[in-house]
C-alpha cells in the first residue's frame, strides 16, 4: 500500500513498484487508507510523512495501534532530512525513515529486505 497526498509521487512509486513486480493499491490521504485497511491488509505499506489532515505519524499510530495491522511493515517516506523526524517515525513504529530523494533501486532493495525479514514474535498471553 502506498499512502501519498502528492500524485505525482503516489504516482511514480507506484509505477516502479509495479515495474519490480509487486502488487500496488494506492490511497491520497490517511482517511482512506485506514478505510482500506479494513478491507484487506497489504504486505508493507509506504507512507508519506506530510499530508494535511492526518500526517503520516499520526497514520502509522494508528496503524501500529489496531491488532489485524500492527504487524505490518511500515517506510516512512518524506521529504524532510533531519533526525527529529526520523526518530519520530521510528517511535510510533516505522519500521524504516527514508527520504523522498531515495533512488527507485534503494527503495526497491530496502522493501525487498523487509519483507524477507521474520516476522517479529508474537506476546504470550
């Protein structure tokens, strides 16, 4: 899944990701993500960190905070280079801060290495 305001960006993340054979659905804001979520939930999703409305923080705790969703993958895409953002992202649980300048091949390569990594053990109880 990939979560972007900007069009073109939904846009050409899609397309390279296709290119590399995954299966892509898109969504423009965070409102229609999470509504997609309740349908079906993807392999990894890819979010933008700035959005009006509910920005990807905001997104990726709520996602981390439902059961059926808290397991998956999440890139934080974004357009701001600093290590405030980062740590904010990994703190509501991205799994991985990347900037928006990031090539098509270092994307591709860090998608493909999450989603060959075990999933994390589950809580007893």
């Amino acid at each position: 899944m990939l979560v972007d305001d900007e069009m073109a960006m939904l846009t050409l993340v899609s397309i390279t990701m296709k290119r590399h054979g995954f299966c892509v659905v898109e969504a423009e804001n965070a409102t229609k993500a999470l509504a997609m979520l309740e349908k079906s939930v993807p392999d990894l999703i890819i979010i933008d960190m700035m959005m009006p409305g509910m920005d990807g923080i905001e997104l990726c705790a709520r996602i981390r905070a439902r059961p059926q969703t808290s397991h998956v993958p999440i890139i934080m895409l974004s357009a701001l280079h600093d290590g405030k953002n980062a740590k904010r992202a990994l703190e509501v649980g991205a799994n991985l801060y990347l900037p928006k300048v990031t090539s098509h091949y270092e994307l591709i390569t860090k998608v493909r290495d999450i989603l060959t990594q075990p999933p994390p053990a589950q809580a007893c109880g």
